[in-house]
C-alpha cells in the first residue's frame, strides 16, 4: 500500500508510517507535497563559501581558455576574500573549467582517411636523439628513422627515403608547424620554406600544415612518436652510432607493420600494397637536398672536401661536379642531371676515402720495374725475366758489387753461351746465389747437378695378403 492510502486508511502519520514501513517525518512530507499539488517544494539555494570569489574564477577561466590551475587562483582568491579550504576551491575551478568547455567545444570528429590520400609527419626526441616518424593513413604503415638534428635538410632526406620506402606519393603530406619547414604565417596562414616548395614540386605533393598548438589534428603520428619512444628507444638504447641505430628502426618497422593494427584490424603491409596502387609514381631521380658546393675533380680523381679526397670515377677527371652532405654522407653529384655519381662516408681531415669500382678495379700492388740504362745492363738484361729476377734479388740480398759483376756475368755469358748460361743464371736465382763467382761455379758444375724438386703426394702401395698366426699359437703349453 502506498503512503497516501496508507494515510487514509489510518489517519495518522504515525499509524501510516506503520502501515507502509517508513517514518512519520517521510509521511509528512509526502502528505503535505500532495496537498500542495503533487509537485516539489521549491528549495532555497545553498550558500557555499566561495559564493564570493565565483566571478572572479570565471572570468579568469575564460581568459585563460580553461588552462589555468586551481593553484595558480587560489592566491588572488584569498586576496579577494575567501576563506574556505583548498579542496573546495579546486571543486569551484573544475565546475568552472568544465562550464566552459561545455560551451567552447571544438565539435572534434574521428577522421576519415582515404588510400593515398594522407601522408603525416613529425619530430620526437629522447636523450639528445631525435627520431622522425611518419604514418601513412589509410593503411597506417609506419616508418622511423633516427637523425641527429632537425634542420630542413635533414628532415627532406628522410621524408625522401620514407617516400622512397612507400614506393610512391601521397597527394598530401600533412606536419605541424616544425620551424624548419615553415618560411612564416601570415594571418594563421603558414607560408612554407622556399626549399621545401620546391622538394614538394619535386616529388608532386601538396605541403599542408595543422593548427597551431593543436597536437590532436595530427594525433595518428603523435601516438606513433610515442610508441617508438617506449617499445623502440627505451629498450635498445644507447645505440652505438647512427647507422646501427637507424638499422634497429628498420627492423622495428618491419616487425610492427608485419602484426595486425588495432585500429584497422589490419596489417598495415598488406594493405600497403593496395594503397601503393593509388600513389602517384615516384620522380627518376632523388630531389636535391641541402647546400651544394661545386668542386673540380683532380688528376687524382678525387674532390676535396673538408680537407679530405673522396673519389669518383675517372672519365669525370677535370670536370665540375656537386658536393653535398647529410646524414654522415657526402654525396656527389653530376651538376648538369642532378644524378648521383658517388656515395662516401664522411672521413677525417687529412684521409681519403676511395673506391675501387672508380678505379676499374683494386688497387695493384707496388712493382719496381727494371730499367737498364748502360749498355752492360742492357745486355745483360737481353736475357728477359730470368736477368730481371737476379738484379731484383740481387738488390734486395744487399749485394752492393753487383754493378760491377755484371760486366764479368756478360763475359761468362758470351763464353758459355746464351741457353747454358741463361741456366746457370735461373739455377741461382732458385738457390738465392747472387755473386758472379757463384754462376761461375754453377757453369762449372755442369748439367750434371741435382735439380731438387718440391716434395710431391704420397706414394701409396698396395700389399699382397699373407696368412697370419694368431699369438695362441705361441702359447708355451701349445709348443708340446
């Protein structure tokens, strides 16, 4: 039974109260709002202690944009006159702040991406490293590079080798307002870096950048700045240079776009490759990138550089060529096509890097020629390579009277013949014998000396079978 009939039924509050289990303060209360009409009494509002100070917290929520702390209020509200606790100021501020963005709410929506549409960019850095995200949309495919600035011509070098990883073009690349890619704004407007106008004629995209102060308008490169910090830079650092760690970021990439997105439910790779489809086709050359200096290829073949050679092919000797670098890179550069003609590792000053293919091949090894110049020496060099091989050897034994022996090794020469002493002569250069007297001796000799050989293979021979005893045989009790 309800309150009312319960009221009627026993005429009191308290006999009511019984009837409908509740107290005769709630039976009152009930009574009276129906005779009243059946609505509500009208409450008075409750006075609060900072009932003082509400305009003042207003009026600096909204002149701050709702980013003010209730820290930073609390002072000028006890300068105005409050007096209560500290908790219940932060209740007052935090009513505030949220009455305001009830009516300043941007009206955000998630975003709707199309294949070979978006491509989004940004700058992060964890311990003086700085790391270069990017994510194409649609697909969500991700590429990090690691870099030790973030100047323009580092950041065009790896946007061109992201471009060059997707294997074509978006029709946008969207970034915040990174000051190295911005030239200025105008009326909210940004006005991109002269340099960056043309990287982006170059390749074919439009260059677009998000609002200020505005991180979620590019949250899908946010979250993945993040990402790379805590399951990429934390775990595997400190990297021992760049090249290692830029080769770890390529394996991380490769396994992270490998696995299934939890946004897409995807995996970012094989959706690639229908985006790829959709991109445009990437320029036949790379865009040239950063500050280019001319310099003339010596009769070396080499440019200098930084007060080092670095090579490049020798058809280009005396001619002008590009020098750029980036990256721990130099580059040269055809300056007529823009080709790369040549790729080294920066050096030290003072060292040369040099490549063998510039060169037709390696390097050969250093080779004396012998060149007679009397007529004794020319004479004695008529005998060919075996003449040759004695004077070198001859040298380098230290033998300081050759010069003069060679007249008497003529003389032997023409006395014994040109076949028997051209054998003598190559008998003691096998035996490392390098006086006259010893090639007299030789001669002398005669065709009847030993011709010692290098030892050759093993001489294996096949043994007949004989029948064997066994050493039972032998036994002493079985000689009876």
């Amino acid at each position: 039974m309800d309150i009312i009939s319960a009221y009627r039924e026993a005429g009191t509050y308290r006999g009511a109260a019984v009837i409908s289990g509740t107290t005769p303060k709630t039976v009152r209360r009930v009574i009276a709002r129906h005779e009243a009409g059946g609505s509500a009494p009208v409450r008075s509002p409750r006075e609060h202690n900072y009932d003082a100070v509400t305009g003042l917290v207003a009026e600096r929520v909204t002149k701050t944009a709702g980013r003010i702390s209730a820290k930073r209020l609390l002072p000028a509200a006890r300068a105005a006159g409050y007096s209560g606790s500290p908790r219940n100021f932060r209740r007052l501020v935090a009513a505030q702040k949220q009455a305001w963005r009830r009516d300043h709410h941007r009206g955000r929506r998630p975003a709707v991406w199309s294949p070979g549409e978006h491509l989004v960019i940004d700058w992060g850095s964890e311990g003086g490293l700085h790391v270069f995200c990017a994510v194409l949309a649609w697909c969500r495919f991700r590429f990090v590079r690691f870099a030790a600035d973030e100047r323009s011509e580092t950041t065009l070098a790896m946007l061109a080798e992201c471009l060059e990883v997707l294997g074509g073009v978006p029709g946008t690349v969207l970034a915040d307002r990174m000051g190295c890619l911005k030239g200025g704004v105008v009326a909210n407007v940004v006005v991109p870096a002269p340099e960056y106008l043309r990287f982006a004629a170059h390749y074919g995209f439009k260059p677009d950048f998000c609002e200020a102060n505005d991180p979620e308008s590019k949250g899908i490169v946010e979250n993945l700045v993040g990402y790379a910090k805590s399951d990429l830079m934390v775990p595997q650092a400190p990297f021992s240079d760049l090249a290692a760690a830029n080769a770890q970021a390529a394996a991380w990439c490769a396994e992270v776009n490998g696995v299934i997105h939890s946004e897409i439910c995807a995996v970012p790779a094989e959706r690639l490759v229908i985006e790829r489809e959709l991109l445009a086709p990437l320029p036949s050359l790379r865009a040239s990138i950063g500050r280019q200096v001319l310099r003339k290829v010596d009769r070396l073949s080499c440019v200098r550089f930084g007060s080092a050679r670095y090579s490049v092919p020798v058809r280009l000797i005396g001619t002008q060529v590009g020098v750029r670098t980036g990256d721990g890179r130099l580059l040269v550069i055809m300056t007529g096509t823009g080709q790369v003609i040549a790729e080294h590792i920066l050096v030290a000053p003072g060292e040369a890097s040099v490549l063998d293919e510039h060169y037709g091949g390696p390097r050969p090894a250093p080779r004396r020629a012998v060149r007679p110049k009397t007529a004794t020496e020319k004479a004695f060099c008529a005998l060919g390579p075996t003449a040759e091989a004695f004077i070198t050897g001859a040298a380098a034994a230290g033998h300081t009277r050759l010069g003069p022996e060679l007249a008497e090794l003529n003389t032997l020469r023409a006395a014994h013949g040109e076949q028997v002493f051209g054998a003598a002569l190559d008998r003691a250069v096998a035996f490392g014998r390098w006086r006259a007297a010893d090639v007299r001796s030789i001669l002398a000799a005669g065709a009847g000396t030993a011709d010692p050989r290098a030892a050759g293979d093993a001489l294996v021979l096949e043994l007949p079978v004989v029948p064997v005893r066994p050493l039972s045989d032998y036994a002493i009790g079985g000689l009876s």
